[in-house]
C-alpha cells in the first residue's frame, strides 16, 4: 500500500495545475515550470566526464563544480543580475541577465512594475510627447 496518493516526485508539477497555483498567468506557471539550470556566470563548465592527465596518462574524471557566489543583504537592494561577490576575479559587464538568474527582490519588482506600466498604457509615461511614448510601447511591444 503506497503511502502517497501520488509520487513526490511529481508533486512541484501537480501543484501547478490545482489551487491557486492554476489561476496563475500562463507566462508565469511557464517560469516556474522551467527546469534550466543558472547559466554558468563565474565558471567555464567542461563539457565532458573525463580527460587524459598529461603527466600520467590515466583517465581522470572531470567534475564541473560551479563557484558559488555570496550574495550579501545589498544585493536585495540594487539590481546584481544575480552576481556576487568572488574574490579575484573579474569578468566582463553582461546586460541582459535571464530571469532565474537574477537573484533580486528590487530587479523582479521594478520588472513588475515596468510590465503593468506597459499593460495598462500608462499616460502618465511622457505626456507631453506622444511620438516618444509610441516609441517607447513599440520598442517593448513584446513585453506588453
């Protein structure tokens, strides 16, 4: 006799689909159904399982172990794109972070706020100079 009505495993993916859960936008039940891993930011990842030691010969086995970043309570309140603090290394400057890796409270709710802007039609954006507006709703059409 099983223990469950259902696997655990597959409990994340039924929640989704009963309760408040499905009442949900359909972009966002898309989110949290994704099951990509972060992209790699602070790490080059291998690729393979395993490669030839040059010195030896023997097959060693490669593991593709990502750096951990510490995220201090700052980074709640600046957008970081889901960068944090590594010590000796620098890397270059990379404006367009994907939504899982931007570990922010203040990024995803100023990004709310942008998108019910551009929902709503907001007036209030530019009212001076309606060509600018357009141009504005045109540029982010996607978004809205």
């Amino acid at each position: 006799m099983p223990l469950h009505k259902y696997p655990p495993a597959i409990w994340k993916s039924l929640k989704l689909k009963e309760g408040i859960y499905a009442r949900l936008p359909d972009h966002f039940l898309k989110s949290l159904n994704e099951t990509e891993k972060p992209a790699a930011v602070h790490w080059k990842p291998h690729g393979l399982k395993y490669r030839i030691n040059p010195k030896t010969g023997q097959r060693e086995r490669v593991a593709d172990v990502p750096i951990l970043p510490y995220f201090p309570p700052e980074a709640n309140e600046g957008l970081w794109g889901g960068e944090g603090w590594i010590t000796g290394y620098r890397y270059a400057n990379n404006d367009k972070t994907p939504q899982r890796d931007l570990c922010s409270k203040l990024g995803m709710d100023l990004k709310r706020a942008m998108l019910i802007r551009l929902a709503k039609k907001d007036p209030d954006l530019h009212p001076d100079d309606q060509t600018k507006r357009e141009q504005i709703y045109k540029k982010y059409k996607e978004f809205s």
